[in-house]
C-alpha cells in the first residue's frame, strides 16, 4: 500500500511505453512504482548507477536467441550493479499495419532485432517481397508505423503496443517458436543480499587469469567439484585484445549455500576477477538436485571434523 506523503519508487525500463520489457514491469507484484522508459538498455543502468531511478528491468536472455549482449555487457562493466529479481515473459508477436491495411500490401516492415530474428521462418514464407528494418523496440516499430508520413506499411511487435497505436492486426501469433521465453532481471545498486529462498540464481562475470590449456576447465571445475550446476554460460569479448573473453554464468544457488560460497572462493583463487551480479529468487521456482556431500549440514559438519582434529 502506498504510503502517504511518500512518492512512489521510480523503476526504469528499456522502453518506450509498450515494449515486451514494459509488459514485464507490470507483472511485479504491486507496489508503489512509477515506471520511467529509457531508449536503451544503458541508459536505463547508467540511471540507476546515477540514482535516478531505484531500479530498472531490462532483458537478459531469450530462449531462442540467446542473450541480451547491451545488458551483459553493461553489467560487466562500470560502477557495480546488481540483480535482485528476474521475470519470465511468453514472447509472441504481431504483424500490424495501418488502418485498411491488408498482408499482400506489405513491403516495407519495422521491428526489433530480436524479433526479426524469431519470426524470420514466417516472414520469408508470407512475406518474400517486403524488405524488413531494425530499429531500437518493437514499441518504437509500432509508433513509427502509426505515424502516416512513414514509409514502413508495419510493424512486428507485442499486442499492446500495437493497439496502443491504433493500428490494425494483419497477422497474429507469427513466431517461429510459438514457446519463446524472454527472461528479464530487475537491476539496482549493490546493497545487502536477500535471504536464500532454496530455489536460487547468482550471476557473475569470471575474468581468465591468464589463457592456457585447461582455463576454462579450471573455472568449471570451482563449481563441479563442490556440486554447483550452470544454467547459463555464455563468452564475451573483454574488448581489450582480440580472442580474449570473460564469461557470464548464472549458477544454481544462493551467496549464502556453503557450496556456492565455495565455489565463489575457488574462483576467486583462479580468476584475474570475479564480478558478483547478485544472488536472487528464481522466477519459475525451481530447486536445485543438492548432491550428497555438498548440503549446507555436509559442509557444517566437514568444518567441525576438521576443527576437532586441529584441536586434537
């Protein structure tokens, strides 16, 4: 409930209004927010680094294409940030165009990298002849279409925001992969760690130490011995030397899981660094398969053996 005489938290989103990122803001639950749209995915961060904001959602990984590099790499880079929640969002898209518009009047359509990408299948088979463009979001597509000087005849995008412009559905549902998910991750500045729930994610950012044989090997091994499983990994360029990457991963578990600490520690002997992006609920609620030997009781009781012995 809103508190009185307390202005509500301003929340930044990779907008504009009607964007998937938007449609995932609002599924949070209810709290005082005002939601305030940024261009880009680093202009929505660089707000919350400046404190314009208390925090901002952006997208970090879809299921069909992958991840999100703009969030990545912003939260690799620049004054620390972290992840405090993340949202799962069914992704599908709409063909829209103008009023009176019809499919075989089509040439020329606008949409979003991402969603070119995932109805790549449907455009080359309905639409052969139109030439489609990319720009900055689906939302910015449907605004750009609505607009009757133009030359785009439509727009790939989300329902909402087609509507929200009026414009009329030529063709629904047209993804290739009718079960594409976006995942999105609710970003502010670093502060205490929440509690562990027992359905987990941390994100980090591990930094090689020196390429050889076996480096990789040795980062995986931090989290495979002590039982830790990755639900993600994915390579980035350090853009420092050509064939020099750093790599993002979202392991199963919590800061505060003795196997995960572990891990972490492993990894800080290893790794030139080890860039902690936050530990946090898993939005689908999934609890990790705990090995035998590496339980919070198994790593609590394997410390106190080795005090009695060092006791004598």
């Amino acid at each position: 409930m809103p508190v009185p005489g307390v202005p509500p938290a301003q929340y930044g989103y990779f907008g504009p209004v009607g964007t998937f990122t938007h449609q995932a803001l609002l599924t949070l639950p209810a709290q005082p927010c005002e939601p305030v749209p940024y261009a880009t995915v680093g202009l929505a961060l660089d707000a919350v680094r400046a404190g314009e904001v208390t925090a901002a959602l952006v997208p970090i990984e879809n299921s069909v294409e992958g991840g999100v590099t703009a969030t990545l790499d912003n939260l690799t880079y620049g004054d620390p940030l972290v992840i405090t929640r993340e949202v799962l969002l069914p992704v599908q898209f709409t063909l829209f165009g103008r009023p009176g518009a019809t499919l075989s009047q089509v040439r020329h359509v606008l949409t979003h990298p991402h969603a070119a990408a995932q109805c790549r299948t449907w455009l080359a088979t309905h639409l052969p002849q139109a030439t489609v463009s990319e720009g900055g979001s689906t939302a910015a597509a449907a605004a750009e279409v609505a607009d009757p000087g133009s030359r785009f005849d439509a727009a790939i995008c989300a329902r909402i925001a087609g509507e929200m412009h009026r414009l009329t559905v030529l063709a629904d549902e047209i993804a290739d992969n009718p079960d594409a998910v976006t995942r999105f991750v609710l970003v502010s500045r670093p502060g205490p760690v929440g509690p562990p729930t027992g359905a987990d994610k941390t994100t980090m950012v591990l930094f090689m130490r020196e390429d050889h044989p076996g480096a990789l090997l040795d980062i995986l091994d931090q989290f495979a011995s002590r039982g830790v499983n990755l639900c993600r990994i994915e390579s980035r360029p350090t853009k420092t030397t050509l064939g020099d990457y750093c790599f993002s991963v979202d392991a199963e578990g919590h800061i505060d899981d003795a196997r995960l600490a572990e891990a972490m520690m492993g990894l800080h002997r290893v790794c030139a660094d080890v860039v902690f992006l936050g530990s946090y609920p898993r939005a689908d609620r999934a609890r990790p398969t705990i090995r035998p030997g590496t339980s919070n009781s198994d790593y609590a009781g394997a410390a106190a053996w080795l005090k009695r012995l060092r006791s004598g």
